[in-house]
C-alpha cells in the first residue's frame, strides 16, 4: 500500500512541477507585463522559482520521499537492493513520466501560447555534453548536501535550490537546462519527437550515464558516516 501511494505522489508532484514553471512564466511575463529579457523581469522570475523549489521540498517531505525527477529516484535506486531498485526504476520512473505527460497536455490546452517546450539548440554531442555536466553536478552537489547536513532542512533546500536555478541558467540556451527527464518527455511527447535520437540521447542517456557516474564518484571519493564512527571504533578499541 505504502508503494502505491508513492507512485501516486510521484505522478501528482510531477504533474504539479511541469505546472509549476509555465504558471511562473506567465505570472512573471504576462500578469506583471515584465519583458523576457529585462532584468527585473528576471530577478522576479528567479526567486520565484527558488520558492517553488522551496514548495516541493516540503511536498517531497510530506510524502515521505515523492519525487518529480527520474534522476533523484534513480540515484537512491542505485544505493539500495535489487528489489528497490526494479520498483524505483520499473514503476516509480513510468509514473513521474505518465504525470509530466497529462500535466503538460493540459497545459497545452489550456495555455497555448506557452510554446512547447525546452528544445535542443546546438548539436546533439555538445546538447549531451551540457545536460550530462549539469546532471552530474547536480546530482554531487545533492549527495554532498544529504550526508553532511542531514537534518537542517532550511539550508539544504536553499543551496540546493540555488545550485539548480544556477546550472537551469548556464545550459537554458543550449538544452533548456533541464536535469529532469520526465518534464522534458511531457514537452516531446507533446511535439511528438520524444523517440527521436536527439530526445533519447541528450535528455535520457546522457543524464542517466552522468548519475551513475555521480553516484559511483561519490561514494568512491567521500566516506559515509558509518564508516568513519566504524573506523574511529576499531581505533579506540
């Protein structure tokens, strides 16, 4: 029971996230008449959007660990058993897909004039290049954060959050800066192109590639706490 209601939390959140960013966009851009380039424009834009951030934290926390990004479940997929990691990668994953997919088709037909979505602006090896770098930026700076400040929900959420508004910013005008596999889907499914070479490889692959590779990192590089109080264990005794 408690695997169904997160499937259903994932869908739900997911599709509240691809949401999220075009009620932004037109809040910003179209209920306060600012330009899309002018700088207050922006700034308003930005700290809207670390307190969206903010929102689905605390989303992600009252549901006991939802999640409206593949990459997330997949870099604590890899952490766990075989069982956990068939669920998160065969269930959890399809159903952040399915929810991105109804969010953005609503959107579409609800507000046409929004576009359709992040799209690849330079070649397809350099587009994975950039998503792959973002990705695994991403996803070090997060296991950094959840080992070395647990507990301090406040601080976490924020330099989290300012870490992906700072890379979405560095790759928006070559991949849209996306680090979200699912959004994207919900957007190409949209244009039809989500089982095109550059969709699969820039927007799923690359990402992917790059989390294992994190997470692989990681935890070759920076011992967990455990082993530190085991090791400081055998030392004293």
């Amino acid at each position: 029971m408690a695997g169904v209601s997160l499937l259903v939390s994932d869908s739900i959140i997911s599709f509240m996230w691809v949401w999220s960013g075009t009620l932004t966009s037109i809040f910003v851009y179209n209920i306060l008449g600012l330009g899309r380039h002018e700088p207050s424009g922006e700034v308003i834009k930005c700290m809207l959007s670390i307190l969206v951030m903010f929102f689905f934290a605390f989303l992600v926390k009252i549901t006991k660990g939802a999640a409206y990004n593949p990459l997330t479940v997949l870099a604590d997929a890899v952490s766990g058993d075989f069982r956990h990691f068939i669920f998160n990668v065969g269930a959890r994953i399809p159903a952040q897909v399915i929810g991105s997919i109804i969010g953005v088709r609503l959107i579409i037909d609800t507000f046409p004039e929004v576009g359709l979505g992040p799209r690849l602006s330079v070649d397809i090896h350099r587009g994975a290049l950039t998503e792959g770098f973002l990705t695994f930026t991403i996803v070090i700076i997060s296991l950094g954060l959840a080992q070395k400040i647990p507990g301090n929900f406040l601080m976490k959420t924020w330099i989290s959050s300012v870490s992906k508004l700072t890379l979405h910013i560095l790759g928006s005008d070559l991949t849209g800066g996306c680090m979200n596999p699912a959004s994207v889907m919900g957007w190409a499914f949209a244009r039809g192109d989500h089982i095109t070479k550059e969709h699969i490889l820039v927007y799923w692959l690359a990402p992917i590639e790059a989390t294992l590779l994190a997470v692989w990192i990681f935890r070759l590089v920076v011992r967990s706490p455990k082993e530190d109080k085991a090791d400081m264990k055998s030392k004293s005794e």
